[in-house]
C-alpha cells in the first residue's frame, strides 16, 4: 500500500466563457496509494466531479481547460496522453462509477449488452465470449444472469448501481473512481452497496478514489481522507487522523453538522455562510469569511499546507490553536 498508484501535482482546471472563468480546482495535490481507499469529502461545488472528470480526460472542451499540473497514473502523465491513448486506458485501466444510475445507463440497451460493449473494446473477444464474461460479472455483483437481456426501466435505483459496478469492474480496472455513489440510494440498499464494492476491491486488488460528503461512508469504507473545499485540499491524513484528530475548522464544521447519539442537543451547530464565488476567489484562505478562528493574515496571504505529522497535513494559518480546539 506503500506504492503510489496515482499523483496530482498542482492541478488546476478553469471554466472559461465569455463572461467569467470559474477556478474549479485550484493546485490539488493528491496521492492514491496501491490498493487503498481515498476518500475525497467536500460540500456540493468543492471540485470533487471536477478533479475526477480531469483524471480520466473527460472533462467537456470548452469550456473546461486544465491550466496546468500533472497526473502520473502508473509512472505516467496522463494529461500528455492523446484521445487514442486515454480510450485505451478509460474502462480498462482507470473506470469511473458515476453519480446517477438513472442517467449513466442507455435506456434503449439491454444491461447485458452495455457490459459486454466494454468488454469487446478492451479484451478483443468475440460477442458470444463477451456475453459470457458479461453474465458472469452480473452474477459478481448479486444479479442473476438470466437478466441479462433486460433493459435498465426493469431494474431497481439499488440494482442500476450494481449494473453500473459491473460495467466499471468488468475489465479488471487497477483503479476505480465512484463519483457519489450512493447518493441516489437508500440507507439499506446504500450498505448493501458499500459492502460490494468493498468486496470487489479486496478481491480485484483495486485502490479506489472514492468521492462523497457522506462521513458515515468515508469510515466505513476509506482508508485515508482529503477534506476538499473551493477547489483545494485543504487538510488530509488517514482516517484515524481526520475522524480523531481533525484539526482545520472546516473539518470541525463537518463533523459538527453530525448528530451524535452520545449527547443530548436540541440543535446541531451548522456551518454559517456559503461558498465563495468560484469566479471571484479571495486571495486568502478560500474558507476565511466563514471560518471563526480567522485571523488578518487568514484575508491577506496564500495559506500553504503545513504537515502535522508524518500522515497528516493542514492549510491553516492558525494550526497551533485548532489543536487545541480538536482535543
């Protein structure tokens, strides 16, 4: 687990139009380790889809543009990659589980066929040996096979999902990207979920990028944690670090906005304010008008990231004090 899979390197991606460029993701860097669970928290509008969509090369052009940065992906950049190339890698190398089931099927295909279509691409087999390949990824993901010429309007939000693992894994990916993956999904259907692909992670030896705002998730499911907010990583470390010991007060906020079935309170402590407007960041700390330990220096100066330990790092000014705070 020691083995970086994945590295960004001081990525930024910008929507440009004629009336405004919105600075979506704003010098990310990240590593995915051999194996691992990344999880990747932020609120709706932190960049997360972005950052996701710029891995696997399919953020749309124009408007979206990568400024600059790296993403080494098995010792190589994949934004040096051309089209031809990055097909070849997309679904059979890198897959990527996305946020709505609903929209990610074609209505008018049989779930068998969306399976094997993937499989023919990138393993040159014949249709009749993809079709078996595709009946025994749906057997994989707990759907009988003899579905397998059905189309997605007879299948559950829960069953869509595992269709869409199946699609995803079929090729025996060494990294996965889940955009949200549960987020259409109720509570029981969510675990069952979690639990498959978890599954299919240990058994398939695949790191995985996981993407969500749901915290329940990320402890269940992730070995290490970047909070993301207003396009930047702003603290991150392994999951001990952040659910034990997190330290940014954006990081506090979230798990302040939690109920805890330990105390007793009438009322949760919300995070107060919005976002700042992508297209007109502060030159400071992105999370300074709404953070309450802010300081002159929080308006004023680029905040860097400070390591707090040897797993865990931070982007405040005021590190020393939101230690004291998390104790």
């Amino acid at each position: 687990m020691n083995e970086s899979m994945l590295e960004i390197n001081n990525l930024r991606v910008h929507y440009v139009t004629d009336d405004e460029t919105v600075e979506a993701v704003n010098g990310v860097d990240l590593i995915l380790n051999q194996g691992e669970t990344l999880g990747l928290v932020g609120e709706t509008g932190a960049g997360k889809t972005t950052l996701a969509k710029s891995i696997m090369r399919i953020l749309p052009d124009p408007p979206a543009k990568i400024i600059e940065g790296e993403i080494i992906f098995q010792n190589e950049d994949l934004l040096k990659k051309s089209n031809n190339e990055m097909r070849k890698i997309r679904g059979n190398k890198i897959s990527m589980i996305f946020q709505d089931p609903m929209t990610a099927l074609n209505p008018v295909i049989t779930i068998g066929d969306q399976i094997a279509e993937v499989i023919q691409l990138h393993q040159k087999l014949s249709k009749s040996e993809a079709a078996l390949k595709a009946k025994e990824m749906l057997e994989m993901v707990e759907i009988p096979s003899i579905r397998y010429n059905e189309y997605p309007h007879q299948f559950s939000g829960g069953m869509k999902q595992r269709v869409i693992i199946a699609i995803a894994l079929a090729c025996n990916p060494t990294m996965l990207i889940a955009d949200e993956p549960t987020t259409a999904l109720d509570v029981t259907i969510q675990a069952q979920v979690l639990r498959l692909m978890n599954k299919l992670k240990r058994e398939m030896k695949t790191s995985m990028l996981l993407i969500t705002h749901d915290l329940g998730v990320v402890a269940e499911t992730c070995d290490r944690v970047a909070i993301m907010y207003a396009g930047e990583i702003i603290e991150s470390g392994s999951a001990i670090d952040i659910f034990e010991n997190k330290i940014h007060p954006y990081t506090r906020g979230l798990f302040d906005s939690i109920p805890d079935i330990n105390e007793n309170i009438s009322r949760l402590k919300p995070i107060f304010g919005l976002m700042p407007d992508p297209s007109e960041l502060p030159l400071g700390c992105k999370f300074a008008e709404r953070c309450p330990d802010r300081t002159t220096n929080c308006h004023l100066k680029v905040v860097p990231m400070k390591k707090v330990s040897e797993t865990h790092s931070v982007r405040c000014f005021t590190i020393g004090q939101n230690e004291e705070a998390s104790r």
